[in-house]
C-alpha cells in the first residue's frame, strides 16, 4: 500500500510435518539468517509451529526467515511474501 522507495516485505516459512500433534511436540523458538536456516532445519526434525516477530525495517534487506507456522500436514517449507 505505501510504497516509499524500498518495499517492506516479510519473509514466512511454513514448515510443515506428517500426522503429528502439535501439542505433543516441544515448540522450538530459534531465528537465523539466510542459509543457516535450511540446516538448522535439517538438523532438527522435530521442529515445529512457531511464530517469530521481527521489526519490518530489519527484514527489509531481505535476510532471515520471520515466521514458521503448524500446519500439520507434510514435511516442506513454503516461501510467501507479505506486505504489499
């Protein structure tokens, strides 16, 4: 909507997981940056639903993943872009 010089964006990761409850599993609260985080996730399957708030001005340059949400479904990431 405001479109003042730079375009604000958030980036969300879903990671997503087959037949598991939520409530069963520990909820994990990380934040990374960049390509750190495809190894952390690697190296941690039992990573779940979580959610991460970070200031729109330190996302602006693209780096880090801000939000991992349950969806309870299959193992997968989704990269969306919000903000426009």
């Amino acid at each position: 909507m405001e479109s003042s010089g730079v375009m604000r964006t958030i980036m969300v990761v879903s990671f997503l997981f087959l037949d598991l409850e939520p409530p069963q599993l520990p909820i994990v609260d990380f934040q990374t940056q960049g390509e750190d985080f495809s190894s952390c996730m690697q190296q941690n399957p039992s990573l779940m639903a979580h959610r991460i708030s970070r200031d729109l001005d330190s996302v602006s340059n693209s780096k880090g993943f801000v939000l991992t949400q349950w969806q309870g479904r299959r193992l997968g990431f989704e990269h969306k872009r919000i903000g426009e």
